[in-house]
C-alpha cells in the first residue's frame, strides 16, 4: 500500500544525512525551523514584530528542554531552584556594585548592552512578558508535579498547585517591578511561591516522603 503524502521518505540515495530516508514531513519542518531563525538573525531588531519569534525561538528551547531532562526527585528539584535563586539574585542585585557602568547583569542581557547601539539581545530571553529570568526551571519543577500526580493518581494537585503558584509568584514580580521601578529576578519571588507549594501540598496528602526521593519513577516509567 501506498503511504500518505505526509509519512513519505525521500529516495534512496548516497548523501551524508539523507541516506537514512527521513520523512519528508520532518524535512518541510526542518526548512520552516531554519526558515524562523534566519528571519529573526536579519530582522531580531525590529521592535515591533521581531520578538515574535524571539519568543517562538525561546519557548521552542524550552519545550525541547523539558522533553530531553527529567527532573528524578523533588530534592534534585529543591537544589536546582535554590541555586537559580542564589545566581538569579546575585546577578540583579549584587553585579551593579562590581561593574563599572553600575548595571545589573542580567537587566543587560534582557534588554541589551546600555553602550550598544543595536541592543543585541539574547533570543532565549521572552520579551512578552519581559522577564529577567528564563522560567526553564521552573518549567521542570511543574513537569515533575505533573509527572507525580500521574504516579499517584491524584487527579493533578500537584500539577495544579504548583501552576497556581508560578502564577501568583508572577504577578508578585510584576507588583514589584512596577514598585520598584527596576528590574527584579523573577526566580525571587517563583521560587519560594512554587516550593513551599508543592510542599504544602505534600504535607496535605501525606506523601511528602514519596514526593521528595520520586519514590516509585523507576517502575512507573513506562506510565509516563
């Protein structure tokens, strides 16, 4: 039988990467990828469109991300955040006292070099909200709850709490830079939000053991 025009492989041939005949769907995606990043190359400094696909750029790195690392307890969870948070902090705050022009980091690198006159920026950063920090993550903290509840079977507390919780921990960064008048580390205010979250919700349900060593992941894999 005749496969469909969209699970069609290329013809045998003899070149470097082609000779293992992939499919032609996952060629059109390839070239519409490439396609993205070069139009953003040329034009990432327009205003009023580009970070479209800055954005699209930077949720695409990020999807990819938390298909490729899962994340295996709480606990390693807990340590990635707290370390985030140490460098996200240290980053805004502390680095306007060690450079010479007296500017944060990583205000710099959401917004560009202030001595720059094209204001080069980054394409993981999100510019819609604009944030200071990647919520890479925090995306992997979710994805874990997310994973636990299929474990459990508790119809996605977990993955619902600690949704709630990013939220909140976001509109409390936007209270602050609104406040403030300057730009904050967004995992100051994530990180506590969706940790004592998660634990609160564990301490709930009494399963905080479970869900702080993943108790349970290495035979439930085939679930996931």
């Amino acid at each position: 039988c005749r496969l469909p025009p969209t699970r069609r492989r290329v013809p045998d041939n003899s070149l470097p990467y082609f000779h293992k005949r992939p499919q032609a769907r996952m060629l059109l995606l390839a070239l519409f990828c490439v396609a993205v990043s070069v139009v953003w190359g040329v034009f990432r400094n327009e205003d009023q469109w580009a970070w479209i696909l800055q954005d699209a750029l930077g949720i695409a790195f990020c999807l990819y991300m938390l298909k490729t690392i899962r994340l295996p307890t709480f606990k390693a969870c807990t340590l990635l955040l707290l370390v985030l948070f140490i460098y996200d902090v240290f980053f805004v705050f502390i680095t306007p006292f060690l450079t010479k022009s007296g500017n944060s980091i990583m205000v710099e690198v959401a917004t560009g070099p202030s001595d720059s006159a094209t204001h080069e920026k980054l394409p993981m950063v999100l510019k819609v909200p604009r944030l200071n920090a990647s919520p890479l993550a925090l995306w992997l903290l979710v994805a874990y709850c997310h994973r636990f509840d299929i474990q459990v079977q508790s119809s996605r507390v977990y993955f619902v709490a600690c949704t709630i919780a990013y939220g909140i921990g976001l509109l409390v960064t936007f209270v602050a830079l609104a406040l403030m008048q300057r730009g904050q580390p967004a995992l100051l205010y994530l990180v506590p939000c969706t940790l004592v979250t998660s634990c609160a919700v564990a301490l709930w349900r009494r399963e905080l053991g479970m869900f702080w060593t993943g108790s349970g992941f290495a035979v439930n894999t085939s679930l996931l």
